[in-house]
C-alpha cells in the first residue's frame, strides 16, 4: 500500500485521522487478519519517526524520507512524488511484493513510476484507490479548490495506465470511465465499518431534547451543515420544537471552536432562525466516544454537495440510527432509499426538514431502517467483507498483468 500523506498510525490517535487514514489502517489490518503481508508506504512528516512501525498483525508501516520531515499540506506534495518513489525502488528491490495498491491520486504518481523502474521485464501490478477525484472537486468548489494544476492531467493518466482500479461507489466509477479509464479495468468495492466498535448495543449519551438529529464531519461549507441547520427552523414552523440538532466535528487546524470561522457562520446562522437554543457544536469527538454519541440520535444527516464516499452513514448504520443524505456520489450507495435511510436533492433544507419529520413521526419506521441498517453494514460493508474482496480484485489484476509472462502469485496469501 502507497498512502503518501495519509499514514494508517494516524487512524490509531485519531486527532488528525480522515477517511483515507482509517481506510487504509482498517483495510490492511483485515487483509493481515485473512493471512496476507501488508506493508503501507507514507511520507515522514517527523523525524522522530522510526523506519519501520509495526501496525497489527501481518501489516508494517514504512515511513520514507521524501520531502521536510514536517506536516506539509497534501496539495503541496507534488515535488517531492520522485523522491516518494525513491523510497519504493530501495524497499521494493530487497522485497519484492506481489501487487502495489496505490491510495489517492499522488500515491498513484509514486507507485507507477516506482513500479516500472523496479520490474522493466516482469510486471508489478499496480491498482489504484482514488478517495476523491479532483474533476469532481474542481466542479462543486471551482476557485477553492487548491489542488495543483497537474492533477488535472496526472490523476485520469493515474486511472488510465494502473493495472486494476478500485472504485468505492457506482458514481465515481461513471466518472472514471468519462476520464477515459477503461470499464472493464475498474471493480467496485466500497469503504468499509468496524461493526465490531459501531454497535445498536451499548451505553447512549443522554439527549438534551426528547428528539435529537446529529450531524459528523469536517466544518467546512461544502459539507452543508448549514442546510441542516436551516431544516431545524423548518421543523420549527411545522411545530416541532422538541428536537436538537448535535454537531460533532472541526474544520481542522482549529484548537478552539471560538475561533473557526464557519463555527462563527453556523453559530450566527441559528441565532438569525431563532434555533441557537437548539443548536450545539460540539466540535470534535474521539473515535472511541463516537458509538456512544450515534445511539443518542434519532437520525443522523448527511447533506454535503457532493460526497466522494462518506463514511459516517455507515457508521450511524451500524448503530442501528438512520440516516437522511443528499442523493450525491457514493451516498447513493450506501442509503438504500427507503430501506435504510432516506435520500433528499442535494441543497434543499425544506427536503430534509421534511424527511426529519417523517422520521420523527414515526418510530416503528425508525426501527425497520436501522434494523435493516444494520443488516447491510454486516452482509457487505464490514472490514473483513471489503478485504476479501479486495483480495480477489488483486488476484485478478496479478492474473491479468502477467498473463503470458508465466509468473505471478494467484492464489493463497499475498505480499
């Protein structure tokens, strides 16, 4: 595994932990549990960092010199992508693996690069995990998008010359095909959950409301926190005044809600609807706490512009609490309309404040979703589940890659 700037050691912590990080942790500790050797490749971004970090059974993190061994912000990393492959020629020269899984598009740079300069004759596969395409990025933010200008042409040329790529949802393989990558080259396999840690059972924190609706994620504008904000005082005006509305999460690099800026937004958002009473930004909570925060709530919500994946309504799944999300990207995915959750058109706070009072209506129905929930989160979305399959998408690609060379390991444990 290449995860330039996302180590799986900080899923472990938690405090700067995002979806990357927990995704490749939880991947490569369910691949070592099923009898594979993983090793994950990052970036030093410390110099107390020792070389080599043991992660779990049968996985080992790798950390290379590529770049000031200081937290540099992932959209300034280009440059420093050959040194990145470097690394990956010296390691992989006294080891060879069996197939290299690339994780987000500069990954991808790195391990392309690295993997034809240490298998000129005989083929190394590569596979490629994107997380978030920047054409979708670039056509919800436009001019905040700080992306360097090369991802442009680099990430679909990623795409187009990997052996193998794993999409995480339906959506985002449509978007890989329009960038030219070949259909029949691209498997679905989505994110996963520790439904081991996220549980119905277990201790829930105490409501401040006899109704509660929460909202997790990063504070930043495009994940529409706003829009759930403004469907509060729409349930408001249809005389529902016994709900809160819970929002766990941070902007990042802000120590003191006091001084986030959309903390700011939100906050003056309520007080101008009449809401603030109702309305507590909790801001980040330890992944350990979450469970307990999610069996609080009655519905969970999802509203972004767009959502690449989206991890938590999976979580809130696996807590048996249903979810309202924007019918976008991979949210379409993983709510079953109707079944599981329900979905809205993105933007629309009126269909979410509608689909909240749906819900709140009416508690059988809350039941069957997070019952059914639940179900879906164990049959396809457990860690263990997404492992094995991923294990098969890399037997594949290995019999793919080396069909004609005679070589290539297809069976049984993979390094």
């Amino acid at each position: 595994m290449v995860s330039e700037h996302a180590s799986p050691l900080a899923a472990i912590g938690g405090v700067d932990a995002g979806g990357q990080n927990v995704h490749v942790a939880a991947l490569s500790s369910a691949l070592g549990r099923q009898g594979h050797e993983v090793t994950v490749y990052t970036r030093r971004d410390d110099p107390s960092l020792p070389a080599r970090v043991p992660l779990a059974p049968g996985v080992e993190v790798v950390h290379l010199d590529a770049g000031p061994a200081e937290r540099v912000p992932k959209d300034a990393l280009l440059p420093f992508l050959p040194a990145l492959a470097d690394g990956l020629v010296a390691d992989w020269e006294r080891v060879r693996p069996d197939i290299v899984h690339g994780h987000f598009w500069m990954s991808g740079v790195a391990a392309l690069d690295a993997a034809r300069r240490v298998a000129p004759l005989r083929p190394l596969p590569v596979v490629q995990t994107f997380h978030a395409l920047g054409v979708v990025k670039r056509r919800h933010q436009g001019a905040a998008d700080s992306s360097p200008a090369e991802r442009e042409h680099l990430e679909p040329e990623v795409g187009r010359t990997a052996d193998g790529v794993l999409a995480t949802c339906t959506d985002e393989a449509l978007e890989l095909v329009a960038l030219g990558v070949p259909g029949d080259s691209i498997t679905v396999v989505p994110c996963g959950v520790d439904t081991g840690r996220f549980l119905p059972a277990g201790p829930a924190e105490p409501k401040g409301q006899p109704h509660r609706i929460l909202s997790v994620g990063r504070l930043v504008q495009r994940k529409g926190v706003d829009l759930v904000v403004t469907a509060m005082a729409r349930l408001a005006d249809l005389g529902r005044t016994d709900v809160e509305l819970v929002v766990v999460g941070g902007s990042g690099g802000v120590s003191d809600l006091r001084d986030d800026p959309e903390v700011r937004r939100l906050e003056d958002l309520a007080r101008q609807l009449g809401v603030a009473d109702r309305v507590h930004i909790r801001g980040q909570v330890a992944q350990a706490e979450l469970p307990r925060v999610l069996r609080s709530a009655d519905a969970v919500v999802c509203a972004p512009w767009y959502e690449p994946f989206g991890i938590v309504p999976l979580e809130a799944a696996a807590c048996g609490v249903p979810a309202v999300v924007s019918a976008v990207g991979g949210l379409t995915d993983s709510v079953v309309h109707g079944e599981t959750g329900l979905h809205v058109p993105p933007r629309n706070p009126d269909a979410i404040a509608a689909a909240l009072a749906t819900l709140l209506d009416d508690e059988p129905l809350r039941r069957r979703l997070g019952a059914a929930g639940r179900a879906r989160m164990e049959s396809r979305y457990s860690w263990d589940r997404v492992a094995a399959d991923t294990a098969e998408a890399y037997r594949r690609t290995i019999r793919r890659a080396t069909q004609g060379v005679g070589a290539g390991t297809t069976e049984g444990a993979l390094r």
